[in-house]
C-alpha cells in the first residue's frame, strides 16, 4: 500500500471503528440498565443515595417544575413542529431531525415499557404533583438524554459555526441535567431511576449511532 493511500484506507476504518464502537457501547448501556432495575427492584434503593434524596427535595420548587415541564407533550409537541417546518427547507438536516424525532418517541415509549416490567414504586415525599406511574426508569431522564443531549451532540459534529457548536453541546446537555435534577427536587423519582433512563437513552442512541451514525453526524464524527 502506497503511503498516499493510507490516510484513504484510515478514513474509510473510522466509520466502521465508530459502528463497532457505538454497537458495544449500545450492549454495556443496556446490559447496566437491566441490572439496575433488578437491582432496586429487589433491594430498593441504596441507603448511600437516600440522604442526598432527602436533601434535594423541595428545594428551589418553582424552578424544577417549570423545568420539568421541558419533557412533557405541551412542551415537546411545538418542538416537534418546528423542526419538521425546517426539514423542508434546509434537506442537509433532514436525517437529523427525522432521527431526533424517533429518538424522542423510542425513549419515550421504551421507558414506559420498561416501567411496567419493574414495576417500581413511586416515591411518597413528592411535592406540586402527584405521579402514580411506575418509577423505573425515569422517562424524563430518557427523553432528556436522547432528545436534548442528542441535539447537542448533533449539533457539534454539524457545519454550524464553532462558537454555535460549541455553546449548543454545552447548553443541551446542562438542560438535560437540570431536568434530572427537578424530577429529584420535586420527589418524582429515585436517583436510580434517573441513572437508568440516562443509561437506556445511551443504550438506544448507541443502536441509531451504529446503524446510521454517518448520515447524522457525518463521515468525519469523531475527528474534529
């Protein structure tokens, strides 16, 4: 092989080295999320994470609701709407928000599936509002991953300018966190049902990221 076809040859690898790499990550998510939810669906929830559970409850109570309305159908459906009016006329970011948009619905609708098959509790010191589905896994952890977290990674590996990559990947992701955060401030959910709605959205997007990686974040993701 000459030496000019060598960095041909290692650009045609790296997506494959990135399927690979996604499909694996894709096994370990979900294989952690299944343990997990067996985990406290025997034991409960582990007393090391009980305190700091009580601690955050009804604390800054406004803030987490409106922030926690971030993954409700009021908020989302509009979303939704906009990014379908910009299909039409930006085509380059079609793929991406036609698969944004099905990450939004397999989180969804994953985390509630799943829900029922553990069948967990909800938690008894909840604060604003009452929520008698099950408890694991959080399906705003789920949705916050796979919609805002996903948006910020796809927005960094875009054509966008760099200052408007760089403050979407980290704005999306603290609003993802944020919105974790006041599922715990409110009392909806249990740390562990956050970890495993985060770890069952990693698990999907890594399955996406495999079977259509190139078509969303491009051929050079990961080299920049």
């Amino acid at each position: 092989m000459s030496e000019a076809s060598v960095p041909e040859a290692q650009r045609r690898a790296a997506p494959i080295n990135q399927r690979i790499l996604a499909a694996i990550v894709a096994v370990v998510a979900f294989a952690a999320f299944l343990w997990l939810g067996f985990f406290v669906k025997a034991r409960g929830e582990p007393a090391i994470f009980v305190g700091l559970e009580r601690a955050w409850v009804d604390h800054s109570t406004l803030v987490a609701w409106w922030l926690t309305q971030g993954c409700y159908p009021h908020v989302l459906i509009p979303i939704a709407v906009v990014l379908l009016a910009l299909a039409w006329p930006f085509p380059q970011w079609r793929w991406r928000i036609f698969v944004s948009l099905a990450m939004l619905l397999l989180c969804w609708r994953v985390a509630d599936l799943f829900q029922h098959v553990f069948a967990r509790p909800r938690r008894l010191d909840w604060v604003v509002k009452r929520e008698t589905s099950f408890s694991y896994p959080s399906s705003h952890a789920a949705i916050s991953t796979g919609f805002y977290v996903w948006w910020g990674v796809v927005l960094y590996w875009s054509e966008l300018p760099r200052g408007v990559r760089v403050v979407g990947a980290v704005a999306l992701p603290l609003l993802a966190m944020a919105i974790c955060w006041s599922r715990l401030a409110l009392g909806a959910h249990y740390l562990t049902d956050l970890l495993g709605g985060v770890l069952l959205a990693i698990a999907i997007g890594s399955v996406i990221w495999a079977a259509l990686g190139g078509k969303v974040f491009g051929a050079d993701a990961g080299r920049r």
